[in-house]
C-alpha cells in the first residue's frame, strides 16, 4: 500500500514537474528552428536546427549590455531592499507595536495595486529627479516594489529565532545593531538568502517599469525581448531566441543555488 502511494506521488510529481517545464522547452526548440516552422499547422517536432536566430539576436542588439543592466538592476535592488527590510523586519518582530499586525497587512496590500496606476505620477518624479532610463531609477523602483514581501518572509523567517538569545546578547550590552549583525543575521542567514534569491528572480522577470522607465541606456533583458515584437507582426523563432538568451543566466544561477533556495524557504518549518 505504501508503495503504490509512494509510486503515485512520484508520476504526480513528475506529471506537474514536466506540465510546468513544458513551456520553457516549447521555447527552447522554436529557438532553433526557422520562422516558417516556427508558425507551421500543425507543429513541427522534428527539424533541422539552426543557429540563424541567435545570430539575428546578437545583430540587432547589444545582448551584454542589457545582460550588464539586469544583473545591476537585479542585485542592486534586492541589496537595497534587504537593507531596508532587515531593520524593519527586526523592529517589527522583536519589538511589536499594537499596530504592527496593521502595518505588515498594509505593505501586503500595495501588492494588489496594479501598477498602471501610479505609473503616471513615478514617471513625473523620475523625470524631474532625472532619473529615467537609468540603472539607478530601476533600482529603486524594484527594491520598493518588492519591499513587501521581503519584509514579510524575513519577519516569519525572524520570528523563528529564539528571543532568548537576543536578550542574552542585551544583558550582555550589546546594542541593537549588534543583535543583528552578530547575533540575528547569522542565525537567520539561509531565509535572507533565499529571500533574496527570490527577489532577484522577481527582479530579473518584471517587465512593466523597464518597458515604461528606460529606453536604451538602461534598459533590461526584458525589454530586449519586447525588441522583437513589431509592427510587422511576432517574429516567434526570434522572439523565442532572445527569450531563451534572457532567462538562461536566471535559470543558471536559480539551479546552482536550488539547496540553498529550498532550505531557506524552510527555514524553521521544522522544529
């Protein structure tokens, strides 16, 4: 009986894994193909693959550099919002309000605000602060993006940390910053690290501020791959090419850092 539960869980788990993949191989394979059989009825599954795409790809833009932006954009942002959310997170757990429930549940609330619509008046500031199309404006408009739900996963991954050896650390007279440099950041260092893994990710896939906040300088990964959408119509091998070329350093770094990612996310799960 077990067995037969243990095989089920198996082809479940296989089934969904292969259902959730299927995307990014569909992708994968029309990248290689010519962009007759890319839109051909029905589907061709078996071709001869060319590179023609991803030559296409690196002619009509500068790959490396929008790879440059991503990357600063990316890890800036998740710095900078780990700077702000450590501390608030801290105060938060450690030293409650009454109103502190209230805060966190209005930070997660700013997350179902579309972000159309406060487009207009983040536009107007970054043009009079000077700083659209820079790396410095995404920075800034991905670390407050996230904010919330990096507050929200370090105050649970904070609230797993025994008190006691904080108010050891206090009797001890070590001063706030201390607790958490020595004492907090240690103890909680796999949840901040997958947290932060996570808003890179997030960081690396938003697509609506580059599109709208940058044009050349600054731009992107994802608004590389809106290059390939034109008036002429959806280039899909092409698109699909630069597509491919976009997540590849994501999905490198999230395979090498998948233990430290899932023990993080379980951080204090089990006691």
């Amino acid at each position: 009986m077990r067995a037969n539960n243990t095989l089920r869980t198996t082809v479940l788990g296989w089934a969904v894994a292969l259902l959730m993949f299927f995307p990014i191989g569909w992708m994968a394979l029309t990248a290689f193909k010519t962009e007759l059989q890319a839109v051909s009825t029905p589907p061709v599954l078996f071709f001869k693959p060319t590179l023609e795409n991803f030559a296409a790809v690196f002619e009509r833009g500068d790959y490396l550099k929008f790879t440059l932006n991503s990357v600063l954009v990316s890890f800036g942002s998740t710095f900078l919002a780990l700077a702000l959310a450590v501390p608030a997170a801290y105060r938060m757990v450690f030293h409650p309000t009454p109103r502190t429930g209230s805060t966190l549940l209005w930070m997660l609330s700013t997350k179902m605000m579309p972000p159309v619509g406060v487009l207009v008046p983040i536009y107007l500031l970054f043009r009079d602060a000077g700083l659209l199309d820079t790396v410095t404006g995404l920075v800034i408009v991905y670390a407050l993006m996230n904010l919330p739900i990096v507050v929200w996963m370090l105050y649970t991954y904070f609230k797993d940390v025994p008190r006691e050896i904080l108010e050891a650390g206090r009797v001890d007279g070590a001063s706030a910053w201390q607790e958490v440099q020595i004492l907090l950041l240690p103890l909680a260092w796999p949840g901040i690290a997958s947290t932060g893994l996570l808003n890179v990710i997030l960081a690396w896939n938003e697509a609506f501020w580059s599109l709208n906040l940058t044009t050349s300088k600054a731009a992107p990964l994802t608004a590389f791959i809106a290059a390939f959408s034109s008036p002429e119509g959806l280039f899909w091998a092409k698109l699909s090419a630069a597509s491919l070329l976009a997540i590849a350093p994501i999905l490198v770094v999230g395979w090498f850092s998948q233990k430290q990612l899932v023990r993080g996310l379980t951080f204090g799960a089990v006691k």
